[in-house]
C-alpha cells in the first residue's frame, strides 16, 4: 500500500481529510461531523474505527468539530495538536479528563501519528493564532498539505517542493469577494495576508513549487488538489480557466469538494483528465 489522501469536505462548512497507509488511518481536520466523515469514508471503503489519529491544523469550528469528543473518546483516537493550543483544544472538549490525556502535542520537529507515517509542520500566518500545514512522508511518498494560510511563504515553496500530492487552498476570487455582500471587516480579513489565499496567490505558490521541482531535477506532483473554496466567493469554472492554463497543471487538476470525497489520491498513481473532470461539476 502507498500513502494515500482523499479530501473528505473542504470549505467553511467543515474540513476533513483522511490520510492512508499500512499502519493506520489518520484525519487532518475533523471539522464535519463523525457521521458524515463515516459515511464518506466508506464510499472509500474504509472503516471509520480504523481512525487512529487527529492531527489538527488548528481550531477554528470548521476544522475541529467538538461533536467528535465522545467518539474520540470511545475509540481511544489520539489527538494531535501544536503545543500552543492544548489548553484551547482541552477547553473546547469542556475539560473531559477522558479526552485531555488522548491529547499529543507538537512543536518544530517531525511527530508520528500512526506507524510509517511522519508528519513536518509547518507554521502559517492565519489569523491571530496562526495555523499549521504538514510535509506527510510515508511508505515511498511525500504529501504537502496547506490550508488557511494567509499568504504562500518562501518556506512552504520550499518544502513542498518535490511532493507527490500537492494540496493547497484557493479559496476566492478577488472580485467576487469585493463585490459580495460580506461586510467590509471580514473581506479585510479574508483578503489581508492573514486570511486566505486568492485563487491568483494560489497559482503562483503553485508555480512556484513545480518551477523549483524542475530547476532540481525532482518530480512533479501526481496530483494538485485546491482546497477550501469559497461558495460564495469563487467558482469551479474560473479555476479550472485559470489553473489549466498551465499544462503541468492541466491534468493533474482535482477541486476539493464541500460535499463529497475525492478519489484516493496515491503518490503512485495519477487519474487521466476526463476521470477529474467529474469533480468539477
């Protein structure tokens, strides 16, 4: 088995991936509810008792779901979080005793959630907590995953150059968002460096990191997945214009859905163009 990642549900109503190999099933993210994550994980044909670990990027409602304590709590999953936000996580548990010592911290060095699995955080700008991004490397792959990030830093091109399954938010087109009815605060959050990224950002971090894959002689990603796009704010078919632009892009293509799961996306397989296209619609 190769490591493998299906995106569950991106978006503001609730983010949750599920991330696969030999020693177990792991979520990043747990922000919809522990029946919908079950039952989108058994359309991929996985148990949701074979979860064994949460690893959060951080605790924003649409990313960690409180409904999950009492199931976290019976299937004994271990809970990841930086080490800045234990107390929040715990508090957002109501202090259960029971969930707290599930709880496992990480901070600037590699951590593991599952056996063969390694997992590298990177700290992004998001907000005033920050957030956090992941290099997940196992079982011959190499994963990048980023989401509320606020801005692509020197550092993420950097590490995730060379991945085999490269996910990253696009999450709103800059004129539809100004021309929205959202008030002028949250536009100003949304749009100022802390918020998330553009779908013109986006590329660009994109760009960036096949660009310098290329200059060193690595891979390019078998797949390019955009996360957390905005329903009111941005539009499947101004991405797939933009992003397919570039060929190295074009067929490596798929758009995280709010609603249903992607395929399984293995660093040792890529699906063709025309099989993408469904997730588009």
């Amino acid at each position: 088995m190769s490591l493998s990642l299906s995106i569950l549900a991106s978006g503001s109503a609730g983010n949750c991936s599920v991330l696969r190999g030999e020693g177990g099933t792991i979520l990043i993210d747990c922000g919809i509810g522990p029946r919908t994550a079950a039952q989108r994980m058994t359309e991929l044909g996985v148990d949701s008792r074979e979860v064994c670990a949460i690893c959060l990027t951080h605790l924003d409602r649409d990313h960690f779901n409180p409904n999950w304590v009492r199931q976290i709590i019976r299937q004994g999953i271990l809970v990841f979080c930086h080490e800045h936000r234990m107390d929040d996580l715990a508090a957002l548990a109501g202090g259960e005793e029971e969930f707290v010592n599930l709880i496992r911290t990480f901070n600037g060095k590699p951590f593991s959630p599952s056996d063969g699995i390694e997992l590298h955080a990177i700290r992004f700008a998001h907000d005033e907590l920050g957030s956090h991004g992941f290099v997940i490397e196992g079982f011959g792959g190499r994963i990048g995953y980023a989401t509320d990030l606020g801005h692509a830093s020197a550092e993420l091109v950097r590490r995730f150059r060379g991945v085999d399954v490269l996910a990253i938010e696009s999450n709103y087109d800059p004129d539809m968002q100004l021309n929205s009815d959202r008030p002028a605060f949250l536009k100003r959050r949304i749009m100022g460096g802390k918020g998330h990224l553009s779908n013109a950002e986006a590329l660009a971090a994109v760009r960036q990191i096949l660009d310098q894959a290329e200059q060193q002689g690595q891979s390019l990603p078998g797949h390019i997945v955009l996360l957390h796009r905005s329903r009111q704010c941005n539009c499947p078919k101004l991405l797939r214009e933009l992003f397919s632009a570039d060929h190295r892009i074009r067929e490596r293509l798929v758009l995280a859905e709010q609603n249903r799961p992607t395929p399984w996306l293995s660093a040792r397989q890529r699906p063709v163009f025309r099989q993408l296209e469904l997730h588009w619609a």
